[in-house]
C-alpha cells in the first residue's frame, strides 16, 4: 500500500507598495477569502517603523481588530530607542516564515520598506555594525558644519555614494561616513560583496505583488487623507508623549520615519517661539514628506524584476490581487 501524498507546500507571497497605496487592505481582504477556503494565513510585518512600540498613529499600524482577525509578525518588537537593521529583519523574516510553514499556515510578507525587501531577495552587504561613538562624532560634526558639509566630504571619500544621496540627506549621510571611517572603506565598495540572505536561511517568495499607482494625484490624495485623519486621530499627543520620554531624541532612526521628525521639529519651534504650533506648516511639510518617500518607494519597486504590477488606483486593483494571488495557492482558486 502506498504512503499517502503529502498535500503541495503552500507559497509565500508578498504584497509591496508605496505608502497609503492599500497594501493592508489587500493583504486583510487576502487572509479572509483564503480563510473561508480553509487556508490560514499569518502576516509578516515589511515596515521599519511598525517595529516601534509607542507609534501606533503616524504609522498607520494595523488596528487591534485586524491583527487579531490575523496573526501579525515584526510589530511593537522594539522600543523607539532602538534601531532594527536590515540584516536583523532578514534574520527574522526567515525564521518566521519557517515557523509559520511548520504550523501549515501561509506566510504573507506585507509592508513598503523596500530596503527590507531588497535585502530578503538579493542579500545583504556585510557591512561593520554602528558604531555608537562614531555616529555621535558625525552628528557633533553636523551640528557645527551641517549636513551639506558633511556631504561634501562624503564626496572625498566615497563619491559614488554621495552622487545617491541629497545634501541633506541626513540618515544615509551619516551611515556612509561611519562605514568609511569605521571601515577605512568606502560604502560603495561593499556593494559588489554581497553576503547572500542565505546567512540567515533563504526565503523562497513565490510571488511580489507591487501595488503601483498609474495617476500620481489619486496617490496623493489619499497621503493628504490619511494625513489629515492621522492628525485628527491624535498624532500631536502621540508625538508629544514620546519627547515627554526625555531620552528619545530627533536624530533617532524611530523618530527620522515620515511624519514624526516633521511634528518634533514643529513642537521644537513651538518651544523655542513660545507661538502655537503652526499646525498647517506641519500637515504642509508631513504630506510632502510623504510624497517624497512613496516616489522612493516606487523607484525601488520599479527595480526590482520579479514584481507583478498591479494598478492601485484601478477600479478592479483588489479583484486583480486576488485573482493573482490564490491562483498560486494549491486548491484556493476559483
């Protein structure tokens, strides 16, 4: 007699996009069909800042109904105080997604931090860790000469890299002059040595889906929106709860994500003026910002080979993700 056949291994998709675009609409409306057709399914986080513990407005975290309509992953794993690397989220991403496997259900990797999705695909650089000294070095020196000065200087040591960035680029800025003085190697240079994300275990994703919008308006709108509710939801108080912390401060990796550095350098000109907050400055400069960082977005995505496009602002965008995505899942199709 026969053994009997081991059912087909169920994939693991993910579902990217730029900002406000509907990734967690999608991936929610996802796990519910393939629920009523009896496949579970557990979402794993692709979001730098939904790491953060304490930051549940400005970064649209998934409610406390929707993670427990579906079990989440990588969310409130760290305190604002604390960095979450790249080589860190893959470390994690692989276990998770063996686990979530072993327990028969479907990983689902959700989220528009494309660095994270980069280093999952393609591998990571093997870079020298940060170094706490150093980075206070830079900042000290930046508060002095600024960051265009300090761009200039990158332009010495690591020209390829400071063509990338913008003078003002404060975040990138700072890693590319660590590495190089940490190192005495330019950051560029670790990019063709790349240490393959099997390190931590290679994650076989069956598919991406890149949810991309075709009119650049109809995105931005829904950033002003949400914006908007995000202000009316309490982000002011959100932000003024984390600087009342007193060790939390504006050059973190927690409080640099979209929206947060915008609304302490808001409250820090209030404190400074002694004026009220000029509240339409900040929705001004928060929508901006966040324009820009869904542009980044989408020219990464747009890099990336393997994705599926898929156009957001179209009136079908769900029926097409979902038609894509259970025509990958063994018996889940219509």
């Amino acid at each position: 007699m026969s053994a009997p056949a081991c059912p087909p291994a169920l994939p693991c998709i993910a579902i990217a996009g730029p900002t406000a675009c509907g990734k967690t609409a999608g991936a929610l409306a996802l796990a519910a069909v393939l629920a009523r057709r009896g496949v579970r399914t557990e979402i794993v986080s692709v979001d730098s800042a939904l790491v953060y513990r304490g930051m549940d407005i400005g970064t649209a975290k998934p409610s406390a109904g929707e993670r427990a309509s579906v079990p989440h992953h990588l969310i409130d794993i760290r305190d604002p105080l604390q960095a979450y690397s790249a080589a860190e989220f893959v470390q994690d991403a692989t276990r998770l997604v063996d686990e979530i496997r072993a327990r028969g259900a479907l990983p689902l990797l959700v989220g528009g931090t494309m660095l994270y999705f980069k280093a999952l695909f393609d591998g990571i650089d093997d870079m020298p860790p940060a170094d706490a000294a150093v980075r206070a070095r830079i900042d000290a020196q930046a508060a002095h000469a600024g960051w265009p000065a300090l761009h200039a200087e990158l332009a010495r040591v690591d020209p390829a890299t400071a063509t990338r960035l913008a003078p003002g680029d404060s975040q990138r800025i700072q890693r590319a002059l660590e590495v190089w003085h940490v190192s005495g190697r330019p950051l560029s240079s670790f990019h063709t040595t790349k240490k393959g994300a099997a390190s931590a275990g290679p994650v076989s994703v069956t598919a991406l889906f890149s949810l991309e919008p075709q009119d650049r308006a109809w995105l931005h709108a829904r950033i002003a929106r949400r914006f908007d509710a995000m202000l009316q939801a309490g982000f002011l108080e959100e932000v003024r709860s984390l600087r009342a912390r007193g060790d939390l401060h504006p050059d973190l990796p927690s409080m640099r994500c979209v929206g947060y550095r915008q609304t302490w350098e808001a409250l820090d000109a209030e404190a400074a003026s002694g004026r009220p907050l000029d509240l339409d400055g900040l929705r001004e400069r928060g929508i901006a910002a966040t324009r820009q960082l869904a542009k980044r977005q989408i020219t990464w995505l747009r890099a990336m080979p393997q994705r599926r496009a898929i156009a957001c602002d179209a009136p079908d965008a769900l029926a097409q993700l979902l038609h894509g995505a259970l025509a990958l899942v063994p018996g889940a199709a219509d």
